[in-house]
C-alpha cells in the first residue's frame, strides 16, 4: 500500500506537469502565427532592424542619419534570424509575417532546448530521478515569460546562459583531468558570447569569476577573469571589424532609459506575486553557499542564485524593465531545487509523515498553480493578441505595396508612421520608426532628423484613412495633402517639395 501511494504521487505529478506543458506549448504555437506585431517586449523594434538588413541596409548603421533607428541588442539573435530570411527568401513587403513567425519559431526552439539541457544535466549527470527532472523542466518552461518567447534576444541568452551553467557545473562534478579543462573553458567561451546575444550576459563575466574569489580559489579566479576578458575582447573586436563604431554606439550607448529607484521594488511585488514558491525557495537555497561541507557545485549555484536575485533586483531599477530579469535566477533555483530535493528523497521513505505531507504539497502546487499562470498569460496578456486579424494585417500589406512604387519614383524621400507593421514593410525609407526609443532614451544629435522635418526629407505621412496629422517633434503638417487613399490607408504628401530628392 505505501509502494503504491508513493507512486502515484509521483505519477500523478509528472502527467500534470508533462499535461501543463503540452498546454502552454500550444497556446506558444499559437502565439507564433499571432497577427499582433508584439506580444511581447515591443518586438517590432527587433523584426524593423532585421528588415532593414534585408533591404541592404547595414545592422548598425549611423544612428545620426538615414532612418534614425535604434538596433537595441548585440548580432547574434539578428543574424541568425537574417540567415534564416534569406536562406527561406522572404522580404518585409512580401513576407513580414513570416519573418515575425520565424523569429517566434527561433525563440520557442531555443526555449525548448534550454528545457532539455535541463532535465539531461539532472537526469544524465546528477542522476536525479526522471520524475524530478521533468517536473524542474516544465517548471522552467512554464515561468518564461512573454519577453522570452517573442522575436527577441531574450531567447537565445537564456538559452546560452543554461548552456554555460551547465557546462560549469559539469567542470565542478566531473573527475576526468582533460575533461574538467574542456568544460572549464568552453563554458567560459560560452558565458563571453551571452553578451553578443543581449548585454545583460556582463552578469556571467562579472559571477563566474566571483565565485573563485570568495572560495579562495585564487587560480581560477585569474584565469576565469582573463579567459573571459580576452574572449569577449575578441568577440568585441570582431563585430567591430564588421559593423565599425557605430556597433557600440546601438548596442551600449542607444539607450538610456533612466533610473527610478522604486521601479525595483515594484517589479519585484509583481514578480514575488507570481512566483512565491520560487523565491522562497531560491531563499532555501541561497543559504546552502555559507555552508562548506557542500559540494562545490551546490555552492555555486547557490551563489549563483545569490548573485543573479541582488543583480535582477538592482537593474530592474531601470524604467522600462519588467519581471523577466529574474528569469536566470528561476533557472538556477530550479537546477539547485531539483538536486536538494533529491538529496533529501535519500533521507526518507514514505512511511515518514513529515515526507509524505511535503510531497503531497508539492504535488497539490504544481496541479494548481501551473494551470493559473496558464490561464493568467492566456486571458491577461495574449487574449487580444490572438484576436488580431489577418485581414488588418492584409490591408496595410495592400496600402504598403502601393506607397512601394511612389517610393520607388522619389529616392531619397522618407515617410513617417505610427503603425508598427507599415514600418517594417517599408523599413529602408521609414523615418524614426522605433518612437518608443527615439528620441526620448538616447543621447545622439538629432539635428539632422529635425533638419529633415524642416527641409522636405520628410515627404509622405501614412495614416488611416479618417485620420488626421498632428504635428511631430514640433513639426506640423499643413504643407501635406492626400496623395493616394484606399478607404483603409492613406498617404499624404508635402505639395511643397516640388524636386526628387538625392538618393
């Protein structure tokens, strides 16, 4: 009888979590063929500076000139996508809604692999059982949030970051002399290119080498810090050679968002709100790093999750952040979690009351709380985002291709748009097509955007038909009037620039 109360618990368990998981998997699905043009932290910006490439436009062009735009992110999450668009021939005007589903495609992929590296570093190389595995890696799957899961850099970091610390922990269990070298440097080289995918990867380079100072390991303290630095020093070096002064410029000096100190305790009420159970704990855990009679690896992760939980909490300080910067902190209290858990498993039978009454709790929490978050992402952030239709989709592809050919018949001219979508399709002659960004959150010279709103660069206005232009960075629009209108959009134009422009 108690060999059978054990195992159902465990069953019922991992079928509610591999249930879950199946769930949330297909709302993803559908999320990746959504008409919206952001489900999640404003990803037309990210999709508009992929067009742009696509359009013969460099990545990071002179943010000064031309359009104006921010490419907010380091390459490797663009050029992979760009890749694929080429590889699969799609362009914006033609094809902007694949591009927004291969994006998405990506970013569900590498969310996935990331749940695999999990459940095989428990499963395969800490021996956990496969119960606790699956039920870790659902778990991890189901706490992405939206950011992670759209268009964007947030995908491929995570993933780099499972990936390097897993290969860490690897280096620490593992005896074998040769290979304890091979995992040492290759999850180092891996933790150098985070920051290539999203900059927020400096908190690798920053905790990794951490770590050996604080347990006095003096020589990987310096040969971690000078791999690290000289990795990144290369990787740096490189995409410079290839993109100029101008890569520094988007990716570390584009944005500035401000500080407001209180923002960092109201995103963390929101983020406790939504995940007590892993802070608490993520607390447990954190505490295991004081003791040494640990292993090494448990130690580390229990720094790890020290550091990653006080780094999230300060940088979320910053205005325009959200809970999504505790994600590598969920991560490692889920890999520390799953391993203590399994340590304590070692310690009791299930004749034990105390045992038995915490397996239940933990099983009657994942049976309750997953199918919450489900429901809370479906019907409180992406209700609307399935709603969007393809017909709206298809009218501002009509009207785009149109303005395409008077585009086309005046080289050189610019348009300005509110619409997301429209930019994107016509990203190489969009004017400013990231507001959000520009030019409230840079410090760059905008003389000469505003020159271009004085001196007729700025030619044609797109807006829906039943609108009317109100003025822009100071810029009224009298001089405009209707050029072309399809009872859906409408393009005005400035009678008053009577000559083509240069190109």
């Amino acid at each position: 009888m108690i060999f059978n109360i054990k195992v159902n618990i465990k069953k019922l368990a991992v079928y509610s979590s591999i249930s879950f998981f199946l769930l949330f998997f297909i709302l993803r699905i559908f999320l990746v063929f959504s008409y919206s043009a952001d489900i999640g932290g404003i990803e037309n910006n990210v999709i508009y500076s992929i067009c742009k490439t696509i359009y013969g436009i460099p990545l990071y062009s002179d943010p000064e000139q031309g359009n104006y735009d921010i490419t907010q992110y380091t390459p490797l999450y663009y050029n992979f996508i760009i890749f694929i668009c080429k590889i699969l021939s799609v362009n914006p005007l033609d094809d902007l809604h694949s591009i927004y589903i291969i994006g998405r495609s990506v970013s569900l992929l590498l969310n996935i692999a990331g749940g695999i590296i999990i459940f095989g570093l428990l499963s395969k190389k800490f021996k956990i059982p496969k119960s606790i595995s699956i039920i870790s890696s659902s778990i991890y799957f189901l706490f992405l949030t939206r950011i992670q899961f759209a268009a964007r850099p947030d995908s491929l970091f995570s993933f780099l970051f499972i990936l390097s610390i897993s290969i860490l922990c690897l280096f620490f269990i593992e005896e074998n002399k040769k290979k304890r070298t091979v995992y040492f440097f290759a999850g180092l080289s891996i933790a150098s290119l985070s920051i290539f995918a999203k900059q927020t990867g400096i908190e690798l380079l920053v905790f990794i080498p951490g770590f050996f100072l604080l347990t006095k390991d003096f020589k990987r303290f310096l040969l971690s810090a000078i791999t690290l630095i000289s990795v990144t020093a290369f990787l740096y070096a490189f995409f410079s050679g290839i993109y100029g002064e101008s890569f520094l410029k988007h990716s570390f000096g584009g944005i500035n968002n401000g500080v407001i100190y209180f923002r960092a305790y109201d995103v963390f009420s929101h983020f406790f709100a939504t995940s007590t159970l892993i802070f608490i704990a993520g607390t447990i855990c954190s505490v295991l790093f004081f003791q040494k009679r640990r292993s090494t690896v448990s130690r580390f992760l229990s720094y790890t999750i020290l550091f990653l939980f006080f780094f999230a909490f300060v940088t979320t300080a910053k205005e325009g952040s959200w809970i999504n910067y505790y994600n590598e902190y969920i991560i490692a209290v889920l890999i520390l979690s799953a391993i203590e858990i399994n340590n304590l498993s070692h310690h009791f039978t299930m004749k034990d009351a105390v045992h038995r009454t915490a397996l239940w709790s933990l099983v009657s929490a994942i049976i309750l709380i997953m199918p919450v978050m489900i429901l809370n992402k479906l019907f409180h952030e992406h209700f609307n985002h399935l709603k969007d239709t393809k017909t709206i989709f298809l009218e501002k592809q009509t009207a785009s291709k149109e303005i395409r050919q008077i585009l086309d018949q005046n080289n050189g001219a610019y348009f300005l748009s509110f619409d997301a979508d429209i930019n994107c399709m016509l990203a190489d002659r969009s004017i400013v097509p990231q507001k959000d960004i520009v030019p409230a959150l840079t410090k760059f010279d905008y003389t000469g955007l505003y020159n271009a709103l004085e001196n007729g660069m700025v030619r044609y206005i797109i807006l829906k038909t039943g609108e009317e232009p109100n003025s822009f960075l100071g810029k009224d629009f009298k001089d405009f009037s209707i050029r072309y209108d399809d009872g859906k959009y409408k393009l005005l134009e400035n009678k008053s620039v009577k000559r083509k422009l240069p190109v």
